[in-house]
C-alpha cells in the first residue's frame, strides 16, 4: 500500500495526479494534430504546464516530437536563442553524436562550444556566438521547420512564460523577427503559454504588435467541481481511506475550485484523516494552510493602500456595481475615475481578475484570510 499522500501540489500534476480535463486536453491536441498554433493563457496555478505536458506526453511518437523550454528566467534575446535551439536539437536526436553532428551541420558557424557533462544522462548545452546570430538569425529560428522537413516529421515547440518576451530589449523588433520566421513553417506547430494575462494579450491581442492573431486563443478554466469531487473520491479509495462525493466537494469548493489549492486542501484533509474523513478534519486543514500564509497575506496587504483595500473589501462582498455612487460612498472609494484606477492597479498587481464574469480575488484563501482575519466578517460554516 502507497502511503504517500495523494495529492500534489508545486509540481506538475502527472498520471494519477492529473484529473481527466479531457476536452482541454482534446483541444490542444487536436490542435498540435492540425499545425494551429495555440496560446495558452490562465491566473497562476492553474493547470497550465500540466495540461502542456501531458499533451506533449500523449501526442509524442517517432513522427511528432515535442519539444518545451520556460522562459521564467529568461532574459534576453541571445538566451533566448540559446534554450531554442538547444531544445529543438535536443528533442530530434537520439543520441548525443547525433545532437552534435545536427548542430555543427546546421547552426555550426553559431556554435564555438558544445559542452557535455560526461555521465549517463548526457546533459549537453550549446554556448552560440552572439555577435553572428545578430548578423543573421534566420538560421536559428528556422531550425526546426529545417530539421523537420529534412526527418519528414512534425515538431511541436511549447514555450512557457512567453510574455517574458515583452521584457526584451528591443522587444517589438524581435517579436517581428520571430513571428516573419515563424508564420512560414508547416513543419513545426507552437504552444506559447504564460500567466501573466495582461501581458499575454499585449503580446497576441493588440493589432499593432507583431504576433497579432498569432494562434488558437485559448483560456484555461480552473477545474470543475464534478471532476474534482470524482478526483478526491477515487485518490483517498485508493489509499485505503474514504470521503463522500459531497465532503470532496467541500473540499474543492473552499478553494473555489483552484486547482493548486484544491490539490493541497485535500492533501492535508487526508493527512488529518484516520479511515473515514468528516467535515472536521476538513475545516482544521483548511485554517491551517490559511494561518500557514496569514504572514505572507499580511504583507500583501501592508503593501497596499486603504482605498484598496477598501475596494477589496468591497469585491469580497459581492458588490458588482463598484463605479455606482451608493458603492463609491460606502467603501469611501474616492470617485468613480479613481475606482477604475484602483481596479486596474490591483489587476496589475494579479490579486483580482474578472475573466468576464465579474470581479474575483484570484487566491482564495488570501480572500477567506480577508474575510475572517482581516475584515472579521462572519462566516457561515458549510454544513
Ligand atoms: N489536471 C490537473 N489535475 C489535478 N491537479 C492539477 C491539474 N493541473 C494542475 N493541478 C494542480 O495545480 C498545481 C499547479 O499546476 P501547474 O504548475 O500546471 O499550473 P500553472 O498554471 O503552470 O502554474 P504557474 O502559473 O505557477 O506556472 C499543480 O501542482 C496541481 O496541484
Ligand atoms: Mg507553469
């Protein structure tokens, strides 16, 4: 018997970890199938990578191969260069003579050093010589489509944090660059994901910037609370406990469905769980992961000012008219103009969002911390 906890959190949920969400994964399957370009956009922690990679995982066969690389620290151009690259030879080489012979053979002028670490899982890097690929980059980003063409094959590349982009020096010519090289080749479809919303449709929704109508939009709903109740019923029977469908949904429903909370909820409800899990068990995890972060949310929320606050306070009671005068005056919002700028800085600042239906706090236990630490307000217990 695995005594291990279930559930996962902070890292990619795979196999059993990984709750069906079968037509998201449907979808960009379907899409890396066609060649359509796809950009994958949702709050943090919400399922992106997961749901890349197990797609990646599930399309991959001798004639499509995948590839993926995250530019979170990813800084400039030449790195950027670099990680491509090495992540396209990487994923159409069997072996190391191979990835050697592939780079030298087509970027070779680039490449003064390959470095290999000596062991069994072979960890190779290339280091490019910056001052010729500024001359013509071409070579680098047509690399794949080249190599594909030439394999009679299919490469997906699945680019994570992508909005780092607009970070670059020179950021508006470089996009350019990348979507002229890009929008001609058949052989090699791209997933460009990241979490930075408003960054991302910066990057792909504005007319004006260079990977305008680049792909597929699509946007990453959280989890359903069908899926999730199946989800936490089927990992505690099989680990020999039990909780019923409608404690699972509790469980799911305290986080709002979030996904990365969801995960560790239910981890720590079935590590209080002795056999057979009761809505005690629940709600002690529960205040605990809240306490564990009260710190973290206290600082957040030292970081703000009052009328934010305020308005925080206003969204955590529902109110939707948050321009109306009757709101402005209750929450002492200042104006309507300075509502809007406030709505804005805390979009900015990715504590709320509305993904059009309505304004929500993006984390749910710093909104449950507001409620009944901060604000004090009463809170009915579920039943
Ligand atoms: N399909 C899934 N089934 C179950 N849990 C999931 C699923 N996808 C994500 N999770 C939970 O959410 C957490 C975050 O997932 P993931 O890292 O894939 O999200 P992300 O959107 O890429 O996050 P970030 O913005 O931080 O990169 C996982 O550790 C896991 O707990
Ligand atoms: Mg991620």
């Amino acid at each position: 018997m695995d005594k291990r906890a279930p559930f996962v959190f902070g890292k990619l949920a795979t196999e059993t970890e990984f709750t069906n969400r079968t037509q998201e994964l449907d979808y960009l399957m379907q899409n890396f199938r066609s060649g359509i370009n796809t950009i994958l956009i949702s709050p943090r922690r919400w399922g992106k990578s997961s749901l890349v990679q197990k797609a990646t995982e599930k399309i991959q066969s001798r004639k499509i191969r995948t590839c993926s690389f995250d530019m979170f620290n990813t800084r400039s151009q030449e790195e950027f260069y670099e990680q491509l690259s090495q992540a396209v030879i990487a994923a159409t080489s069997g072996k190391v003579s191979e990835f050697v012979e592939t780079a030298r053979e087509l970027i070779g002028k680039f490449i003064p050093k390959i470095n290999l670490a000596g062991d069994q899982n072979q960890e190779i890097s290339l280091s490019l010589d910056w001052e010729e690929i500024r001359k013509d980059p071409a070579d680098i980003l047509n690399l794949a489509e080249k190599i594909a063409a030439r394999k009679n094959i299919k490469i997906i590349i699945c680019i994570d944090e992508f909005q780092n982009i607009g970070n670059f020096e020179h950021a508006v010519d470089f996009q350019k660059k990348l979507r002229a090289a890009w929008q001609r080749h058949k052989h090699v479809t791209y997933c460009l994901y990241g979490s930075k919303r408003h960054m991302m449709m910066d990057v792909f929704t504005k007319p004006s910037m260079p990977f305008y109508k680049f792909g597929d939009l699509m946007f990453l709903e959280k989890i359903k609370l069908p899926d999730w109740k199946k989800f936490i019923v089927k990992r505690f029977a099989d680990t020999q406990k039990k909780i019923t469908p409608e404690l699972a949904g509790t469980i799911a429903e305290l986080c709002e469905c979030h996904p990365y909370y969801t995960q560790q909820l239910a981890q720590q409800t079935w590590l209080r769980t002795k056999g057979i899990c009761n809505l005690q068990n629940i709600l002690s995890a529960h205040e605990s992961i809240s306490q564990q972060l009260s710190l973290l949310f206290q600082m957040i929320t030292d970081d703000l000012t009052t009328t934010h606050v305020n308005f925080l306070k206003a969204v955590i009671e529902n109110q939707q008219q948050l321009t109306s005068k009757k709101t402005i005056d209750q929450y002492r919002l200042g104006t309507s103009a300075n509502a809007i700028r406030i709505r804005k800085a805390l979009m900015d600042k990715e504590i709320i969002d509305d993904m059009g239906r309505g304004l929500f706090l993006l984390d749910p236990i710093y909104a449950y911390w507001l409620k009944t630490v901060y604000f004090r307000i009463h809170q009915p217990q579920p039943m």
